[in-house]
C-alpha cells in the first residue's frame, strides 16, 4: 500500500512540477515582456536542483563505465522554442545502462530529500529557510525528461513481465523480521515527506496563480496557456 502512495505522490509531484514551472514562467515574462529574462530566472530558481540533476547523470554513467563528455549548468536556446537548463554528453550504451542512466535523478533527488528532511527538524529559523528553499528546487527539477527517459518504459514493462512471471511461479523474496521493519519504515518516511512537498508545491502553485491573475489585471496582458 505503501508503494502505491508514493507513486501516487510522485505522480502528482510531476505534473504539479510543470504547471508550477509554467506559471513561474508567465508571472516573470508578463513582467518583464522577455522570454530570456523569464527563462534566466527560472534557470537561476532552480539552479541546485539543476545541479544535483546533471551530476545524477554523470556519476551513474561513470560508474556504469558508459563515457562522459561535456557539463553544462546554464541554459541553451534562449531564443529558442525548446530550452535546456542543463545538459551532460553522455556516449552510446545499452537499453538498461542507458535506462539506468535516464531515472537516476529521480533517484538521487529522493535522497537529496531524505538528507534535508533528516536535518530540517534540526535547525531554527532563519536558518531553516535555505532548507525549504532546497526542498523547492529539487523537488522540481528531480523528474527525467523525455529525452532522458528515451528507452526507458520497454526496459519497465520486460522487468515487470519478469516479475509477474516469476511470482505466478511462485519465486518469493522473503525478508528477515528486522530487516522488513526497517524497509517499511523507510517507506513510510518516503511517502510522508513527499507527502510534505506535495502539499508545499501546491500551496506555491496556488500564490503564484493568485499572482499570475494580479499581473494580468495590473498589466492588462494575459498569455494563453497550453
């Protein structure tokens, strides 16, 4: 049950993730009338999680000896209707190298979460705010992109088949009493503080909605939004 709540929660996280990105977007270019000031404050915003991103990629292909070319933290195509906030080359490899590759920042970012939810109860404000300001960032830019995820769902849906083959065959895996407690109790602690960030981002997706319409009002120009 447990399972099926966090993939609930990372699946609202996801589509709470871009439609939070989008209106950050609209508040800033309505502004300021510039996508590259919109686009730069944004890249700025989010810069640690852009960070933590990339380098997921990186690592994950160096340690799965695929090789690795140039880091990029800052956005390309500016001007362009596509825009990359950051970027790694990463060389040619098989489907679950390459699979493996893709996910890691999901991942990684679950554990950048874990660590700040280890030391937030630990600190007093002001102190706390960088925390929460962290929790932000990387809990919008820990999601795969499409490009990143290319291969991806084929190599899930063999794994699954797998395991569906292998529990119709009645093959178990059966964890000692301790060691089950602390798995759970692990995923418990998953589920409860993507539950938290959840409900941060949806209260930070309504201000900035609230924004978006206080704007448009002062500004009298609105942006269609897709």
């Amino acid at each position: 049950m447990v399972f099926l709540l966090i993939l609930i929660e990372l699946i609202i996280l996801y589509f709470l993730s871009r439609r939070l990105t989008q209106n950050l977007y609209i508040a800033v270019f309505l502004l300021t009338k510039s996508r590259a000031v919109a686009i730069s404050f944004l890249s700025i915003l989010f810069f640690p999680g852009t960070v933590i991103h990339e380098l997921a990629h990186l690592f994950t292909a160096e340690v799965l000896g695929v090789r690795t070319g140039g880091l990029t933290l800052v956005p390309e195509g500016i001007e362009q209707k596509e825009v990359r906030t950051g970027s790694v080359s990463i060389s040619q490899s098989d489907p679950i190298r390459r699979a493996i590759i893709g996910i890691a920042p999901v991942f990684v970012g679950l554990g950048a979460l874990g660590v700040i939810f280890y030391f937030l109860p630990q600190l007093t404000f002001p102190l706390i705010l960088p925390l929460y300001y962290l929790l932000f960032a990387v809990s919008n830019t820990m999601f795969s992109s499409a490009e990143d995820l290319e291969g991806f769902w084929p190599i899930v849906v063999v794994v699954a088949l797998l395991a569906a083959a292998a529990y119709i065959a009645g093959i178990r895996i059966n964890l000692a009493e301790p060691a089950l407690t602390n798995v759970t109790t692990f995923f418990q602690s998953v589920a409860l503080n993507l539950g938290y960030i959840t409900g941060l981002n949806i209260l930070l997706y309504t201000l900035v909605a609230f924004l978006i319409r206080a704007v448009e009002k002062l500004t009298k120009r609105t942006i269609l939004r897709h």
